[in-house]
C-alpha cells in the first residue's frame, strides 16, 4: 500500500477527506525547485498539483507558485553574484533576462510593459505567501483546519477576495538561517502573535512580510503594525518602510538598493 501524507485526513485547502480525494503524492511545504525537502500533510493530490499548474481561472495563467519561485529564485540568484564561486551561475526564470556583461536584470519584453500581466503576478505571489503559511502552520501545530483560516484558504486555493500583504523594505540584506533550506519558524511567541493579533510575521530569504492570516487582523491592524514600525525602528537605518504590496516591484528583489544592480 502507498504511503498517505496525513495526520487529519481532511485536506487543508479544499476540506475533502478520502475517499474522495487521495493524499499520495507528497506535498512539499516551499517550492522543490528553491531547495526546500520540507514535507507537509494533509494536502490532497488535487490541491496540490493546482498550486504549480497554470491557474484556468485567470488570464494571463500563471501559476500561484512559479510567481513565487520567480520572485524568491531571482533573490537567491542575486545573492549567489555577488559570492564567490558563483560567476557562471545562471538565471533560470520564466519572466525574468539577465545580461552578465551589463549586470541588468529586467521582465522580458512580452511583460515588461504589461501592467496587468504584473497585477495578476502579485496576486498569485500573495497567493503563494499564504499558501506557504497555511501548510508550514499545521505541519507545526496541526490546527491548520481551524475555521480562524477559511479566509486563509479560500483565497489562497480558489483566489476568492484578497488578503494584505504588507512588506518591510530594508535598507539592508538581512541573511539568517538556512538560504538553501528555506525554513518558516512557529515558536510560541510567534503562534502567541497569531492568536492575539491575527498576523504572521514571514522572514523568507532575507524578506520580511506580514501576513493577515485570522480575522482578527481586521481589529488590530493599525495597532499591530504601529507596534511592528516602532519596535523595528522603521525609518532608521536598516528598515525604510512598511508597505502594503499594491506592485511587485516594491520587493526589491533584484537587490537594486542593496547591492546597486541595474534593473529595466
């Protein structure tokens, strides 16, 4: 008999439970292709094949994953330039040039003018951010059916409303932990901050995002990120601001800032 990837049995994402639907196929927590061998559970084969194939739904189809995989896979490549041994490391990107002989990396030419091509590609990065979350939260604490998190994943499997993502942009590359194995943390503070405030706080390659993950979000965001902007010093020397993501290019995931590369 073929191993089941279950703890619950009911899917995170769609809420099915087998028969209906099957577990079989493992449900890897961040990307494969971004070095993660961190496997989750309770993810049916169904939900899982939708978050790396191209979304039907919406046009252009892009895939909730791969626009995370563009954005954190460019970061990495970034970061890898400017170390040594890495000279002929390649970009290997679905929407993204790099010219070594000018250090420019930009969209390529059929999405470099696109704007709404780059608003669907945000959406499904966002989408992708609370995925990530949702199936790193219950591989920790296996709570992730709670109802708190049907906002959770309804935007993230079916893409229904749309979920905050705010950003905090540094004036500097903050590089803790393993980059090859990228690794979400849930110590009890942390789940503490969920239960109080509805945030998760997401620190991924030298990124921090926060995310809206409970209602309750709703009630305590002005707090909250009031709290975030003064406890960090934001607006001091290693953080610049905190934004709500409206444009993937205010991620400055190109290091542009960091390291004065040249974008387009």
């Amino acid at each position: 008999m073929r191993k089941e990837y279950i703890k619950k049995g009911k899917c995170i994402f769609c809420g099915k439970s087998a028969p209906e639907v099957t577990f079989l196929e493992k449900p890897h927590t961040t990307p494969r292709s971004l070095g993660s061998d961190r496997i989750g559970f309770d993810v049916c084969d169904k939900c899982n094949h939708f978050f790396g194939e191209p979304d039907k739904s919406m046009y252009p189809r892009l895939a909730v994953e791969t626009c995370v995989k563009e954005i954190f896979g460019v970061i990495r490549f970034m970061i890898n330039l400017e170390r040594e041994g890495h000279e002929k490391e390649q970009l290997k990107s679905f929407y993204f040039n790099f010219w070594r002989s000018r250090n420019t990396l930009q969209f390529k030419s059929t999405y470099k003018n696109n704007p709404y091509f780059k608003q669907v590609f945000l959406k499904q990065f966002k989408r992708g951010l609370y995925e990530l979350f949702l199936q790193e939260y219950h591989k920790a604490t296996e709570n992730g059916l709670d109802d708190r998190f049907n906002r959770v994943r309804r935007y993230a499997r079916y893409g229904y409303g749309d979920l905050p993502v705010w950003h905090l942009q540094s004036r500097v590359l903050l590089l803790g932990g393993n980059l090859s194995i990228p690794e979400l943390l849930f110590s009890e503070h942390v789940v503490a901050e969920i239960d109080t405030y509805g945030f998760y706080s997401m620190f991924l390659w030298g990124f921090w995002f926060f995310l809206e993950v409970t209602p309750r979000a709703e009630l305590t965001r002005e707090v909250y990120l009031r709290k975030q902007i003064k406890d960090l010093n934001v607006g001091g020397f290693v953080f610049k601001d905190m934004v709500e993501l409206k444009n993937i290019e205010q991620i400055d995931f190109t290091l542009r800032q960091l390291y004065g590369n040249n974008t387009q």
